[in-house]
C-alpha cells in the first residue's frame, strides 16, 4: 500500500477544521451532494471516505462503491454502517472514538446543571416579559446529590470525575464489562441497574446502541426510576421509548429530562418532546466544538492515511481485513 494509491478521498460532511491540508497534493477531495435522492453520487471513484451520520453505508452503496479501501468515521457511533457489508467487500472501517470525549462530557454536565438550576423555564419567563420569581423556578443544587451513570467508557468516565470532584456528587454506575475494582479506581461504586435507577436523582446514559441495550429505557425501566428524578440521554436516541418518557414527565414521576439524541433522528417538527417545558432538548450537538470536530477530523484523516502508508490505522472496527 502506498499513498500513490490514494487518489479520491469522499467527505460526506463539511469540516470545521483544516485538517485536509495535510492530504498530499495529489489526491481529489469530493464532496457529499445536496441531493436528498442520493449524496453520495459522487462517491465512485473515491478509495477513501470520512464519513459522518446522514447517509446509511450499507450493503447496496458499498457495492457502487468498487474502489473503497476504508471508511472512517469521523465521530464514535457507527450504527449507520453495515460493517459485515464493508468486510465482506473488504473495506476497513474505523472510527475517532476519543476524539469527542471531553466536549460530550462537558454538555452533558451543562445540561445536568440546566435541568437542577431550571434555567429553560428561568429563560422561559425572561423571554415572556416576566420577571418575578415564582415556585416552580425553585431549583435544587447537585452538591451531595446521587449520579447514575449507564456506561463507564471513555465518555461516562469524564462525566464521572466531573461530576465527583467538581460538583461533590456521589457517582454510582451500571456497566455490565467493567469489574469494580475499576470502577473503584474512579471513585465510582459499580451496582446493578435496578440499585441504580432506585438510587440516582440524575440519571445519565451513556451506552451504544445495539440490540442489547433498544430502548432499555423503556416504560418498566422509567417506572423503576426514582420519583423526582432526571433522565439525560446524549448518547443514542434508541436507547430510551421516548413515549414512556413523555409519560413520565407528564404525569410528575420525573421532574424532567436533557435529550441530546431521538429515535427517529431528527424528531418530527410537531413532536411534544421539543416543547415540553420540562424536558432539555438539543439538536445531536453535544459533540459540537471547534476542539472537538478538529480532533476528530484530524484523527479521521490520519487513519486515511496511515492505512494507504501501509500502517495499521488506530480503532479499526473489522481489523480482520488488514490480515
């Protein structure tokens, strides 16, 4: 494998950063289409892709693709890419996994504060010409208060030390691949997920999407949780039935919720849950950063072009192709 060999790099999305100045001078850089019908009809003759979540990378386009060699994608989830497809066809997929840690981690703490301090409904008021302080503007402070967090990766873990030693709350989580002598060495205590959802007066998700964890919390699971909680989900929409939800918050068994990330994605234009007073909604920007995206994109540039030096690329996905 050489760089020679790289001629046509497809970029799905429009980059925040300059990291496509360090791509040789001879390779192509296509650009995803403003067609609806079909963004990628452009992408033939491209061996390389920096792929973001719009488009569905799956059996039918990898096989107009023939000249693909890897797929990066230029974030962490990867549930829009049928990777039995791509290593069937032998294309490498990867992913930039630690780039937007520290930027979801610090909106996920945002929204926790917004939800406790009920800076929505204080704007709220604001923007209504009103001013006088009334009850239900009354917040709470999170100083002693019980975090629980569903998945202790990269991102899970941030928030974790944040939230321990910087906001003085006490940190439990369920995360079923990790032993609790790890999570010990975070300061964190490891229980089970019904002691968690007992127990957690926020309640932070932060698992991937597979058919393990759809909708995991789901009418039961929100049932289960402890009255006058808050749930926050900014890792993936299927994770949470987001009726039961609604529900939930309608009926007072939940003060109220942060939602970075729905299924469906993007939600309808009349959907309740981008309304609701009580519910903290953000459009999938928790990893929205100038630093973040430029981690990412250049991470995701850079296992492009490790892969064609004939290196193995960091967070391959299906390494099985490389031999």
């Amino acid at each position: 494998m050489a760089l020679s060999e790289l001629t046509h790099l497809w970029v799905e999305a429009p980059l925040l950063s300059n990291a496509l100045e360090k791509l040789p001078p001879h390779v192509t850089v296509l650009w995803g289409t403003d067609s609806p019908e079909d963004p990628t009809a452009n992408a033939g003759p491209a061996q390389a892709i920096l792929a973001a979540s719009g488009v569905q990378y799956d059996a039918p386009l990898l096989a107009r693709l023939p000249n693909l060699r890897i797929l990066v994608r230029v974030g962490i989830g990867v549930d829009n890419v049928d990777i039995p497809a791509a290593t069937a066809r032998g294309v490498l997929v990867c992913n930039t996994p630690d780039g937007p840690t520290e930027s979801t981690a610090e909106h996920t703490v945002a929204m926790l504060l917004a939800l406790a301090k009920r800076l929505k409904q204080g704007d709220a008021v604001m923007a209504a010409g009103e001013f006088a302080p009334r009850p239900e503007l009354i917040g709470n402070e999170v100083q002693g208060k019980v975090l629980g967090l569903v998945g202790l990766g990269r991102i899970g873990r941030r928030v974790a030390t944040i939230c321990r030693l910087g906001l003085g709350m006490d940190v439990l989580a369920y995360d079923p691949y990790l032993s609790p002598e790890q999570a010990a060495e975070l300061g964190v205590t490891l229980v089970d997920l019904p002691q968690l959802l007992a127990q957690a007066d926020f309640l932070s998700l932060h698992a991937p999407a597979t058919p393990e964890t759809h909708k995991l919390m789901d009418r039961e699971r929100i049932g289960q949780m402890k009255p006058g909680a808050y749930l926050l989900n900014l890792a993936r929409g299927p994770l949470v039935d987001e009726a039961a939800l609604l529900e939930a918050v309608e009926s007072g068994h939940l003060a109220g919720a942060a939602l970075d990330v729905f299924d469906p994605e993007p939600p309808e234009p009349d959907a309740p849950i981008r309304r609701h007073p009580n519910i903290l909604v953000t459009p999938h920007t928790a990893s929205l950063t100038w630093e973040g995206r430029g981690r990412m994109e250049e991470m995701a540039l850079e296992r492009v072009l490790a892969f064609f030096r004939g290196e193995r690329p960091a967070d391959a996905l299906n390494p099985e192709v490389l031999g």
